[in-house]
C-alpha cells in the first residue's frame, strides 16, 4: 500500500515517483475510470517561470485574465471548472521531470502546486465558510527517469511543506503549523 491516493481529496498533493510506478498507474486509471481527467506535462515545456504559466494556462482552459504569476497560478488551479475535471478532479503529471531538479524555481514550484491542491481539495474556503461546490481531488505527480528520494527530498524541503518518503516516492504537502 502507498502512503498516497491521487484519487481522493487527501494530501499529499505533489508526489514525486520513478517513471511508469504501476501504483500511479492505477490510481490515474481509476481517476479517470470515475470521471476525473489526466494531464501531461512534459518538463521541457516547463524550464522557465514563463513556461510554466503558458503551458499550465493553455492545457488548463485558465481564463483569459490570468495573472502568469505564482499568486494567480494558485488561484486559477484552485478554481477550475468541470470541465477540466470532470466536476471529480484531475492529476497532473510532469513527465522527465529529472529536468526541473535543478531548476531554481523548483522549490517553490512546489509550494504553489501544494497550496493550489489544499484549497480544492478543500471543503470550506480560506475563512472556514463551506465552498459551494464539492472538494476537487487535484493532485500533481513528478515522474523521473533517475529517481533519487534523497536528493528530491533535499531540494524540496522547505519550512511550508511536509516532506515524507517511502520506497520509490517522496511526497509533499502544506505544513500544517505554516499554513492552518
């Protein structure tokens, strides 16, 4: 069993996994099986912080009036609408993601995914107030062609996060004593 379900509304949201895991495989599987839907992201696409905002933006449907900054990527990826997600959720997955690793963005990349997927994966909003609409399971998977767990996991480490690690995975999610 893996200390992650990409297919529910339960942390960790970005997860970092060897190319072709069979455990993501058939997580994304059954997202998809339920209504959800899976993105691809190859890292080439991704190199610079104008990368990321074009591609996401373009991939996602975000509205025309997105901000192309990490603020607005938090806000946009919070409220994406069904038809992205199949009103169930989605997973996106960076593919060759050893790219990024040494990247200097890559860290806080990282932060902003996870505060994107804790907010819709959330049921109330940022004051307590229920949402109107059901929590949206979004998750974001890192797959590398050279995984190296210890080297992940010191390159996203940060006082925001929680880092976790198995056998062939490093997980990350919002430091609940940062950010609850």
């Amino acid at each position: 069993m893996s200390a992650f379900d990409a297919t529910g509304t339960a942390p960790p949201w970005v997860i970092f996994v060897p190319r072709g895991t069979t455990q993501i495989q058939q997580q994304l599987s059954a997202l998809q099986s339920a209504g959800g839907h899976t993105y691809r992201f190859a890292a080439s696409a991704l190199l610079t912080e104008q990368d990321i905002h074009r591609t996401f933006a373009t991939t996602l449907q975000f509205p025309g009036y997105y901000g192309r900054n990490w603020h607005a990527l938090v806000d946009c990826l919070d409220d994406l609408c069904g038809a992205v997600t199949g009103r169930i959720g989605l997973a996106a997955v960076i593919t060759d993601a050893d790219q990024l690793l040494n990247a200097p963005f890559f860290p806080l990349l990282v932060s902003v995914l996870c505060q994107a997927a804790d907010r819709a994966n959330a049921s109330t909003d940022l004051d307590g107030f229920p949402l109107d609409r059901p929590p949206i399971a979004e998750h974001f998977i890192f797959e590398f062609s050279d995984f190296d767990g210890e080297r992940i996991t010191r390159t996203v480490s940060q006082p925001d996060l929680t880092v976790t690690t198995g056998d062939a995975f490093v997980a990350a999610e919002l430091n609940p004593d940062e950010w609850h």
